[in-house]
C-alpha cells in the first residue's frame, strides 16, 4: 500500500474516532503497577474486604505468571508494564441523565453516535470512559422486569450477594497472566442479572472508550442469566490513535443457568496501538445457550478467544467471529468449546482476513470430556488474503475424549479470488469496489448476526479499511 | 491389575505429592497425614498435563498451571478452568512398607 | 499452603565427548563424522527436554521416548567395542521372512547390509554412513541436528547408519526394503539420495524389540530434481516399545515425494514426518494409517513447508482406534513469502472403535503470501450405526462389519502401498482388527 493511501485511511480513522479530548481528569493513578496501586483503586472504591482479598491475590498471580508463549511473542514482550497508567477516574459521579454528563466526554460519545443508537433501539446503555463508566441508563420497564443492569463499581456494591457468589468462577485469576492483572485492577464493565424466566427483547449495550495516552483500561463484566432467560449485550469499542500503545485487558463472565440464552456482541475497532489481550468465558449449564459475536477490526495485537463451557446436558455453544488485519495488526482470535456433559452442541464459524502486511490467526480448541456422549460440533474457517504479504494461521486443536460424538473442522486460505474480481469487472464495477463487494460478500454471514444500526457501521469501517485495498 | 507396588512409604513425606507410573496409568501420590494418602490420576482435567507439581492445600490439589482445584479423596472439581472430575485409585499401605494402589486392568 | 515439591527428578540422559568419539572410532567413520556428532552433542547438551506445555509436546511426554542414561551408555559402549549382536538373531530372523527375489537391504549393528544382484547391477550402492567424505555434503540436509532433541541425540550417537545412493535416471522396478529391529536402545540414521530423475521406492520397516525397548531413528531422503520417491514406513514394533522416529523428504525442482505410513506397534510411538518443497514443481504426498488398540499412544506429526513457489502437497491420515488406545495428530502446513502459486491440502480422519480410546487432532496453517490455495479438514467420529444396521441387514455379522468398515475407511492409504508391502500390512490390518474386535 502506498503511504499516502496509509494516510488517507489514518485521516479518516483520525476523523470518525482517532479524535483525542484535552484530559480532565478527577484521579489518575501514576504509571506503573504494584500493591499499593491496587491498594488504592480498591480503597477509591470503597470495596469490601474481600474484593480488596481477591485484588491483591490476584497481583501474586499476575507477577508470577510467565507471559504466554504463543501468539506473538515479540508484541507481547513489547508491553511495559511500568508505562501504564492503571486507573483514571475522568470524572467525580456518574450521569444517568445524558445531559449531565461532562461536555468533553459527551461530545465525545455524541461523535461516536452513542446517545441517538440508544434512543433508537437499545434497552440500556453504558459508556465507560478511561476507567469509569460515565453515563448509564436503563429503560424503566425493562428495569420493572426486574433485570440488573448496572455497571460493575455499582453491582458490587448494590448486589454484593449475587456478585461474590459468581465473582472469579468461571475465570480465576490463575487462568492466564491478563486475567489475572484484570482481577488486580479492573475498573468499571457491566453487571447484568435477568431473573428466572425474563426475555429482555432488545440489547443492552455498553461502550468503552479509551482516551488518555498509556491508558490500561480493565474493565470487568458480569453477566448472569436465571432459568429460562434471554438476554442480548453489545458491546463497542474505541480509541485514539497515538503513537504510544495502551493496553485493554477485559475480562468477561457468562453464566446462563438452565434454558437461558445469552448472546454477547463485540465490534472491537480500538485503534491500531492498542493492544487487546481480553478473556471471555461462559458457562452454559443445561439447555442452556451461548452465543459469541465478535468482530475484531482494530487494534495492535488481539488475543481473544471466547470459551463456552458447556456444562449441563443438551447445552449449546456458537462463536461467529471475523477479523479484519491491515499492515501493522495482528489479530489472534478464536474460541473455545469445552463439551463436558452429553448431548451437548457447538459450531464456530470464523472469518478473516488479511491486507497488506496484516496477519490473522485462528487459534482454536474443541475439546470433548470421557462420558460427553452423543455430543457434536462443527468449525469452519475461512481466510481471505489480500497481499503477497500478507499473513494466515489457522491453529486448531481438537481433544476428543469420547466415542460417541461428532466433531468436524474444515479451514479455507485463499486469495481474493481472480476470477470473481474479473466478472466483476467485466460488469462494469471498478476494481476497489469490486474488491469491497467481494469482502462484504465474504463476511455476510456475520453482518446478517447483528443489529441493523451495527450492521451498516461494521460495513462501513469495512470500507473505510479497504480503500486503496490495491497492494 | 488388582494391587501394585507405587513407591515405599518413607518416599513420600506428608503434605507432599509424588508422581509414579503403576500399570501404565501416571498417578499422582498424595500424602495427607501419616496414614491418609489418595492416589488421583496425575492428569489435569482442563488442559490434560500433570497436576504434579501442584501445591496441596489441606484435601486440595491446586493445579501447577491455572490453579483448577481437586478434591484428592474424590476426584471432584472445585474450582475452574478444570471441566470435569479426575480419576481416584484405591489405596493401601502394606505392614512392610509400601504404598500400594489398586488400578483396575 | 506449602509448596510441595516433585520428589523424582528426570532428565534427558547424559552423552560425552568421549563415548561418542569412540563410537565414531568403532565404527570405522571417515573424521568429518566424528567433527559433525561432536557438534549435534553440543546442541543436545544445548537443549533442555521439550516442554510440554509446547504445542509439539503437549500429548507425549518426552522422558518416554528415550533412553535411561544407564541404557544409552551400556548400548554406545557395547557398539564402541564392537560387540554389539544383541539383534542379530532377530535380524536374521527378519531376513529370512523376506523373498529371496525381492532386493533388500538390511541392517543392524554387528552385520552388514546386503543388496540384491538386480539392485547392485542397477548401480545402487549402499554403506555404512559417513565411511567416505561424499557423505558430508549430504548429511544434515533434511534433519539438520538442530532440528530438535531427538534429532540432536540421534545425530550425536547414531549407532547404526546406512547410506543409500540411487544413482541418477535408474528406475527400480522393486522396492528396497530396510528393516530396521529394535534392540534396547537403537539409535539408526539413513540416509538416502535418490539422483536426478530416478524413480524408487523405499521400504522402511520398524519392528520387534521388548518392552524397555528405546528408538530414537532419523531418516533423510534427498529427492534431486525430477526424482520420484514412494517412501513406506511400517512400524511393527513389540508390545512395550517406545521410539521416537525423524523423517524428512526435501523435495527438489520437479521431484515427487509420495510417503505412505503404517503405525501399530510398540507402546509410545511418535514420528515426526515431513516434506520440504524445496524446489518449483516439487510435488510431496503423505498417506497415513494408524491402528491402534489397548493402552498404545501414537503421535504423528506431519509437516509440509513449501520454501519454493509452484509447489504442491497433500496429505490423508486415517486414524483408528481401539481399546484405551490414544491418537494425537498434529499437522502443520506452512507457505513461505517467496512461495506463491502453491496449493496444500490436509485431512485427518479419526474414528474410535471404543469408549476408552482417544483422538487428539490438530492441523495447522502458517500461510505467508497471498497467491495460494489450502485447506484442511478433521472429523472424530465413532463407526455410523447406519452402516452397521446396513451392513447387518446384508447379513453381516457385528465384528465382520466393523471389520469392513475400517477396511473402508483405510483403503485410501492402503491402496497406495507397494505390492510387496501390501501382504505384510494387509496381515497387520487383519491381526489387529480381530484383536479389536473381540475387545469391542
């Protein structure tokens, strides 16, 4: 690609999210991380002692724990832990009404059209900014069902029953190096609770931003859904673009009890100097459904593999994901079903594709325990590469224990096909449309999974990524 | 099977684990107290690598890598990534000495 | 919580200067070998054991494969001294099971490998490894000794090694065979050139050993420009064996590389198996079938690395297993940047017989340019009860049934064995699926 096409692609990623505000900012912890910044975030919060227990044990974790070895060793390693600011409060209360919320920030999720999605069709909404989330609201009736929807700071303090009795089961701190500096700082995420039998018809949504430079944001979620519930939670992502890298670290809870059904949705565009190193696990117990959404076209480096446990019989599991990588990203995604129970099932569906320098990586696992009789699963991948340098990986990993089961896999790596590009061109179309039309063509399966709002601006971030595509 | 050898009693000192091959199953030794000791199958059941290694804390193995928790007089699971129970062996300590378990064929 | 500790520490077993300098000196080697096992002991010494948490490693543990210090060193000393005839018996054995007709070559340490007259007039030649210094330019090409752990102990102390020259545009009609019997320990190297545009094939057979029985073999096999070669691996070994075995093929401009394998033996058994396309037009196919049944563990590893673009692969593993019998797959493709125009593919089949047994599949892409084609596909899947009813219907019993389903389901990999080894797979085949089927 041409550098002043590079150019052109930062200039509108500059305009639409690349913005960056003056900072403003009530508390911002100085660089670097240890006990005493844990202390203090826990402290700032107010949080029991047991949360400030589990913060602390989880920093041993942290510190202990080896860096992963796989995935991209040399942009993991790039990460300096000291270079980090691991807390900043933008501001000293949260609004619930949109117009108490600091100009600067509201501006900033007015740009992002936040506030006019929500009027239009969302349930409830929350917008985390650097730290702490900024603005919530929820629709009253959906309220009056008796659905929690809250941010994390909120659920702890207002559910402390129902958090503790969730809190770190379905991901320990010991389960990775991020989870565990998740559990030492986290900040701000959701809380969601649907009591038994509640179908919240529309999504609840919240949006992450990060704005400061060398930000961590650790935001943490929480979502339970009772016996015979349904839920949908979207969730964005943004960032500006700076030439020091931040790093989000998430880490995310599912649990849908018998019959529920929860689907969590990511359109992750963060900026391309983040890095974002996020764990996402579910449990699914009996009858129950899960189902993983997630689109990944920004950042740096992204390792994220969203996992269902499927614990109870007759459980099921789904991951659609895409990525997008340009020159200079890397997205490492993939997912994870692990069939404990019999009669279980699963399909993961996964999409990328890589331009330019860009490299994507399936990283995969379908893992089926002695006695999960009669379960079944499918995974499909597809590469699409555009670039004589561009990059492909397909890891997955298949560990069947049992007998009576069904397990397939299949993965594709082509080039964006020749022959298409031509009949499209004999028709008239010009070649960057022609390869946008192909693109959109190939990641349908999955825009036709979300909301109409998001399935016109993923579209659109597809285009904006694709122009110039020719190199 | 029936009872095999698995190590002397003197070669696993108490609140200590011992990893050992009997009849082809790696297992793990787990010596409580003086008298109380469990046999589980050294095998984590979330990544399927040894638990050897791994702490004990009190009827607890924790494993060595994520910190999934078994119950070693069970097999049962405490505490995630670990999806599923792991196997327990019959164990028994003969008058001379040994640390016998029992492995079915 | 006090940190408990491992209380049996193991390790990879010791190798010095001076055992292997005599071994070299034993084996009458030209003195570039010796300089050349020196360094692949300093790589060994260099490497720790293969970490399990390693993709590679995740599913055998690395101390099964090899040899105790004890073995390795009472082995390296009794091949040093000359004495070394602990397989003689069973090596004659093995000649004698092969027809007189059929060109062979056998080896062993104490006796020499014999050829054929039909293959010594074709202008085969064969001879210990490394006895003149033609051999140094070709050693190493395939499985350089810093290939890893196991390539590094075999390229230190290889205590049987066979050099095979197939001499350019010769075509052989039969196959040659070299069977290789597992002692205690056996550490056997070949090395095997098949010269510009001749046509061969190759029959490398593992078999007999006990239970303490440790292989550690590695197997080069330079396919020059134009050459074709069918390469057979038939492991056979004794219950209780356990052996780690390298084969590489590199695979020159316009060569072709088709490798067919037939696991059932030994206890822990991994191969490391692969194709270099190393030059345009390289073509590399491997076929795979693996029978495994009571408490056996195999693991196979496939690699295709196309450096040179226009280059293509293919591979079909058909895994089956039985009793509490275990299968790990791994497979990676690769296709360099300077590799365009290549075309890969990979499937891996898995079928378990019983509720006991255990696949583990894992094929992997690493695709580095744009201008390719690849795919791969696994399933895991016990036998379909429908065709079982079908088959009933037709009057078959279960066990014949079953039979012929795995019949089916290998047919592709074993449709592609030569003629001569067809008989001794075919016995293996039926040995193993009646042993299977009782145990159902």
């Amino acid at each position: 690609m041409k550098s002043d096409q590079i150019d052109n692609l930062n200039a509108e990623y500059q305009q639409k999210y690349g913005f960056a505000d003056p900072e403003d900012y009530v508390h911002k912890a100085p660089k670097g991380v240890n006990h005493e910044v844990v202390e203090m975030i826990s402290r700032y919060k107010q949080e029991p002692d047991w949360m400030r227990e589990f913060r602390h044990q989880a920093f041993d974790v942290f510190e202990r724990k080896p860096m992963p070895r796989w995935g991209n060793n040399e942009l993991l390693d790039s990460i300096d832990f000291d270079d980090i600011h691991y807390y900043i409060r933008p501001t000293d209360r949260q609004a619930t009404d949109w117009e108490d919320v600091p100009d600067n920030i509201k501006q900033t999720f007015e740009k992002l059209g936040i506030p006019e999605a929500e009027q239009k069709f969302l349930a409830g909404v929350t917008a985390q900014y650097e730290s702490e989330v900024v603005y919530h609201s929820i629709r009253e009736d959906i309220e009056q069902l008796g659905v929690i929807f809250t941010d994390m700071d909120s659920g702890l303090r207002e559910h402390p029953e129902i958090v503790r009795k969730y809190w770190g089961t379905v991901i320990p701190p010991d389960d990775n190096k991020f989870a565990a500096l998740n559990s030492a700082v986290w900040s701000g995420g959701s809380f969601i609770y649907v009591p038994p039998h509640t179908k919240v018809e529309i999504p609840l949504q919240a949006y992450f931003r990060i704005n400061a430079e060398n930000m961590g944001q650790f935001e943490r979620t929480l979502i339970i859904c009772d016996e015979g519930s349904e839920v949908h939670y979207i969730e964005g992502c943004t960032a500006p673009v700076y030439s020091t890298n931040s790093l989000h670290s998430a880490v995310v809870e599912l649990i849908a009890l018998e019959g529920a059904h929860i689907r969590y949705t990511t359109i992750q565009n963060w900026s391309n100097n983040i890095f974002n190193l996020v764990t996402k696990r579910a449990h699914a117990h009996r009858d129950a459904v899960i189902e993983w959404v997630d689109g990944n076209i920004g950042s740096k480096l992204t390792m994220k593999y969203p996992a269902v446990y499927l614990l109870g019989e007759r459980a099921h599991g789904e991951v659609l994901s895409i990525a997008y990588a340009g020159s200079g990203q890397h997205q490492d995604a993939g997912a994870k079903m692990i069939h404990a129970a019999p009669n279980t099932t699963s399909r993961i569906v996964s999409k990328s594709i890589s331009k330019g320098e860009g490299r994507t990586s399936y990283r995969g696992l379908v893992k089926i325990t002695k006695g999960s009789t009669g379960c079944k699963t499918n995974v499909e991948c597809d590469a699409l590469l555009i670039g004589s340098r561009s990059r492909s990986d397909t890891f997955p990993t298949m560990e069947i224990a049992e007998k009576d089961v069904r397990v397939e896999h299949e993965a594709r790596v082509s080039k964006l096909a020749d022959e298409q590009l031509f009949y499209l061109q004999s028709r008239g179309i010009d070649p960057d449309q022609a390869r946008l039309m192909i693109v959109n063509g190939f990641i349908e399966p999955f825009v036709r999974e979300l909301p109409m709002e998001y399935a016109v601006e993923l579209n659109r971030l597809i285009e904006l990524e694709m122009e110039g595509s020719v190199g | 099977m029936g009872w095999q050898r698995a190590c002397r009693l003197e070669e696993l000192p108490v609140a200590m684990t011992r990893p050992v091959t009997v009849a082809d199953e790696p297992l793990l030794l787990c010596r409580l107290d003086e008298q109380e000791i469990y046999a589980i199958e050294d095998c984590c059941s979330h990544d399927d690598a040894p638990l050897a290694g791994g702490t004990l804390d009190g009827r607890q193995i924790v494993c060595p890598r994520h910190g999934a928790r078994f119950d070693v007089t069970s097999g049962a699971v405490l505490k995630m990534p670990a999806p599923v129970a792991i196997a327990v062996f019959p164990v028994r300590l003969t008058d001379d000495g040994w640390i016998e378990v029992e492995v079915a064929p | 919580m006090a940190e408990s500790a491992v209380l049996s520490v193991a390790s990879k077993p010791t190798v010095s200067t001076e055992m292997v300098t005599a071994l070299s000196r034993t084996l009458g080697e030209h003195p570039g070998a010796l300089a050349w096992r020196l360094r692949a002991l300093a790589r060994y010494d260099a490497l720790t054991l293969p970490n399990r948490t390693e993709q590679r490693w995740r599913y055998t543990d690395p101390l099964a494969l090899l040899p105790s210090a004890e073995a390795l060193l009472r082995k390296l000393t009794s091949a040093a001294s000359g004495s070394g005839n602990e397989t003689a018996q069973q090596a004659a054995a093995e000649w004698k099971r092969l027809r007189d007709d059929e060109p062979a070559v056998l080896l062993m340490p104490g006796d020499g490998p014999r050829l054929n007259a039909a293959a010594e007039a074709a202008g085969v030649a064969i001879a210990p490894l490394w006895q003149t210094d033609a051999d140094e330019e070709l050693i190493g090409r395939a499985v350089p000794a810093a290939a890893g752990l196991f390539a590094a102990l075999n390229g230190a102390a290889w205590n049987a090694g066979m050099t095979v020259r197939i001499p350019a545009g010769v075509e052989l009609d039969q196959p040659l065979r070299i069977v290789l019997p597992a002692a205690a320990v056996s550490l056997p190297r070949l090395l095997i050139e098949v010269g510009p545009q001749a046509i061969a094939t190759v029959i490398e057979e593992h078999c007999g050993g006990a239970a303490e029985s440790r292989v550690v073999s590695v197997t080069e096999l330079l396919i020059r420009p134009g050459a074709r070669l069918h390469h057979v691996l038939v492991q056979r070994w004794q219950d209780g064996v356990h052996g780690h075995m390298t084969v590489r093929g590199r695979i020159e401009r316009d060569a072709h590389f088709s490798s067919a394998t037939a696991a059932f033996g030994g206890r822990v058994s991994k191969l490391d198996l692969g194709g270099i396309l190393a030059g345009a037009g390289a073509h590399s196919e491997l076929r795979g079938v693996v029978l495994g049944d009571r408490r056996q563990h195999f693991d196979h590893h496939t690699l295709h690395h196309h450096l040179s673009g226009n280059t293509r692969s293919d591979i079909d593993f058909k895994v089956a297993m039985a009793g509490r019998s275990r299968s790990t797959y791994t497979g990676l493709i690769r296709i360099e940047p300077d590799a365009p125009q290549s075309e890969a593919y990979q499937e891996n089949r898995n079928l378990l017989l019983s509720a006991g047994s255990r696949a583990d599949s894992i094929p992997e892409l690493e695709i580095l340019t744009d201008e390719v084609s690849c795919s791969h596909g696994a399933t895991v899947a016990p036998i379909d009860p429908e065709q079982l009813f079908y088959l009933g219907s037709r009057g078959l019993g279960t066990d014949e049934a079953i039979q012929l389903i795995v019949r089916g389901f290998i047919a592709s990999v074993m449709d592609r064995l030569p003629e001569t080894v067809q008989t001794t797979v075919a016995e293996l085949v039926s040995a193993r699926l009646v042993r299977v089927t009782g145990g159902i």
